[in-house]
C-alpha cells in the first residue's frame, strides 16, 4: 500500500492529510483520503473518504474544495 502525507496551514489553521493507495490489493479500489485539523498537538479527523478517489492530484482537489481554499498548493510527501 502506498501512502501519501501533506501539512499545509489555512485562515490559522494547520492541517494534515494522509491519502492511501490500496490498488496494489484491488485494483478497483483508488485513493482513501482522510483530513486532519491540528489543533495543540491534537488531530481531529474533519473529512474522511475511503476508496474513491482516482489519484493524487484529485485528492489534492477535494481538500481544496472542502475546506474552501481555492489556490493552496497540496505537495503530497511518500511515507515509507
């Protein structure tokens, strides 16, 4: 499985996102992409999709789209 990590802050707020790959399991299945507020050291889970998004770049979008930050760059890191 491949997985995917990006921090990035917004109005003041800092967010983390982890975006997985499950097509080397079942080649059906996309992305699942679940979206962190960070708030004193805690994560609270905001959004949650499992298993429909195409690539990265899409999940990249959805981010945008959800938290209303048109032009906010999504700079996917690989995590080992």
């Amino acid at each position: 499985m491949e997985q995917y990590k990006t921090s990035f802050q917004h109005e003041g707020r800092q967010y983390e996102a982890i975006a997985k790959n499950y097509k080397t399991f079942c080649p059906d299945v996309g992305f699942s992409l679940t979206v962190y507020e960070i708030d004193n050291g805690e994560s609270n889970e905001i959004y949650a999709n499992p298993h429909n998004i195409y690539n990265l770049r899409d999940c990249g979008t959805t981010i945008r789209i959800q938290l209303k930050c048109k032009g906010k760059r999504i700079k996917w890191v690989e995590q080992q």
